[in-house]
C-alpha cells in the first residue's frame, strides 16, 4: 500500500510518541511499586522492633495479660493482618488476627498479599522470645492500579493530541509540494509560463 508523505509524518510521529510514552509508563510504575514496597518493608520492620521493645518485660515475666492487651491494641493499626508472640520454643504467648482472616494464610510464604516481619526479644544475649507481623500489601496493589489507570487515561489523551499535531504538522508540511505537483502537471501539459508560487524559504 502507498502511504502519502502526510501519512508516514502522523505515523512516524505517533510511533516515536507510543515508544516513548510506553517506556515512561512502565518506568514511573516499577519505581512507585519498588518504592512503596520498600517503605512498607521499613515499617514494617520497625514496628516488630519497637512492639519487641514495647513487650519485653512482658516476655521475660511471662506476663500474658499484658501481651494479649498489647497485640489488641497493636491488630487496631491500618493494615496490620495479624501479631503474634512466640517464646524461644515457638509457642505462642499471644496471638490476634484482624477479622476476616484466614489464619491458615500465617504459613503460606507464596500468599502475594502478606508481608511479614520477625523480630527477636533478647537480653543480655538470651533470646526471650520473637515477634512477628504480618501487614496487607493490597494498599500498594490498589495505588499502583490506579496510578496504571491514570497512565493509560493520560497516555491515551496525548496520543490523540500527537495525531491531531501530526495531521497539522503533516498538512503544513506538504502543502507546498502539493503546489509543485500541480505545478509541475501544467509544466507536462505544455503550459510553460505556469509559475509556482513558492512562500516558503526552506528546501521546498
């Protein structure tokens, strides 16, 4: 099929603009969910640390009461699907999960929407116990499908402005050849006091 001059301008404009546009995109994605996995990762981690710290004379004393008003109140945070509290043996002191979930999911290390932290409770160099928590990472799916979203509704907005540029650009740019085509038609047909009017400086 012969493309006209106008034709290639919009589609090699629109080409470049998609590539371009396209590597963008999935760029500033993979950032954001690299980026928001490693600050849920941090908080994570952090919280374990100073819920060890929090409950450690709890631990050392064997004080259940506390340990279970501890993780009450600690299950109440956003976001947070479960605590629990193991002595050096592993059994568990304490333990509490946010309503609606499956405890069974504790041990799934393959469950995609968990991430879980330990941290151990010691003194003097003597392990008292360990913490763990798991914390949802729906939070970062959800922002990173919209962030998807408006992506593709922005991407798509500029797609259809480089047309519509393109198609301007395009019917600038061979207007003049269109000139010289029925220019050089007289020319062939024997009219050779035709003139061409040319309004331009460049190579046309």
């Amino acid at each position: 099929m012969r493309l006209s001059l106008r034709l290639k301008t919009i589609l090699g404009v629109a080409t470049i603009e998609a590539v371009l546009l396209m590597i963008l995109t999935t760029s500033v994605l993979n950032y954001m969910q690299r980026s928001s996995e490693d600050k849920l990762r941090d908080y994570t981690t952090s919280m374990a640390k100073l819920f060890a710290t929090t409950t450690k004379d709890a631990i050392i004393s064997f004080d259940l009461a506390s340990l279970e008003s501890y993780v009450e109140e600690l299950i109440n945070n956003e976001g947070i699907l479960f605590v629990l509290i193991r002595d050096p043996n592993e059994q568990l002191l304490a333990e509490k999960f946010r309503p609606g979930f499956s405890p069974e999911n504790i041990n799934d290390d393959s469950a995609p929407d968990i991430y879980r932290a330990l941290s151990q409770v010691e003194e003097s160099g003597t392990v008292y116990g360990q913490i763990e928590i798991g914390v949802s990472t729906e939070s970062i799916g959800q922002e990173v499908a919209k962030a998807r979203r408006m992506s593709l509704s922005i991407a798509a907005a500029e797609m259809i402005l480089v047309a519509l540029f393109s198609f301007a650009l395009g019917l600038y740019l061979t207007r003049q050849l269109k000139y010289l085509h029925l220019g050089a038609k007289h020319i062939a047909a024997g009219d050779l006091e035709h003139k061409v009017e040319i309004n331009t400086r460049d190579e046309v």
